[in-house]
C-alpha cells in the first residue's frame, strides 16, 4: 500500500499535459499573432499597388 502512494507516475503525466497544453497555447498565440500582421502586411501591399495602377484588390 506505501509503494503505491509513493508512485508519481500519474502526477508526471499531468505535468506532461500541463507543459504541452502550454505549449500548444504558445503556438495559437503565435500563429494568431502572425497571421494577423501577414493580413495588414497583404493589406498595405495592395494599397500600395492600387495607388501606383488603380484597380481592386
């Protein structure tokens, strides 16, 4: 009965699932933030064109 309540097996495999659900928040984060400034980027772009040859973008 000690040895099984000594056994930290199931406390590292929550740990193990804290650090990669932190992880995984990190890179939503990062691809959000990415991707948002890649829409303005595109956006700035394509004003630029447009004042230079008219059209649409």
């Amino acid at each position: 009965m000690r040895r099984h309540l000594l056994r930290d097996t199931g406390a590292s495999a929550v740990e193990y699932g804290l650090l990669i659900a932190g992880v995984a928040a990190l890179i939503v984060a990062a691809i959000f933030f990415v991707g948002r400034n890649n829409a303005n980027n595109f956006q700035d772009a394509c004003e630029a064109i447009l004042t230079q040859q008219g059209g649409s973008c």
